[in-house]
C-alpha cells in the first residue's frame, strides 16, 4: 500500500505549496496568464488563492496541472 502514491508528484503537497512555488517561478502575473482566474489577476494573494481553488476543482485542476509540468521542466 506504501508504494501505491510513489508516481504521484502531488503526494504530499498541499494546495499551498503548489501555490507558493508556482508564485516563485512564475509571479502573479505569469500564474495569471497561465490559468485566468481572478484570484491570480486581481489583488493576488496566498490566502485569496486557497480559498478560491478550494471550492473551485476545475480551477485547482488546471493550477495543478500547470505545477506538475513546471515539475517536469525543472527535471530536464
């Protein structure tokens, strides 16, 4: 059963770290480019982010997404 999440890059990552590190590479800016929801292009904060991509699963689809191929870039 241990082994069962071992493919998974998003085992053991919350919705926040997702958010911070796409922040870092990306900024605000190029995060709200990349998924156009307002939480990321109008007065961008952590915490506005959470709340939003909580209630919102095609929106935290995409966000997740979009960390998993940042993930891929940085392993090449």
């Amino acid at each position: 059963m241990a082994g069962t999440q071992a493919n998974n890059p998003l085992h053991g990552v919350t919705l926040e770290q997702i958010i911070n590190e796409l922040v870092a590479c990306h900024g605000w800016d190029g995060l709200g480019q990349a998924v156009r929801i307002r939480c990321f292009t109008h007065d961008p904060s952590v915490a506005s982010s959470l709340k939003f991509l909580r209630r919102t699963p095609w929106a935290r689809a995409q966000v997740e997404a979009l960390y998993v191929a940042m993930l891929d870039r940085r392993d090449r």
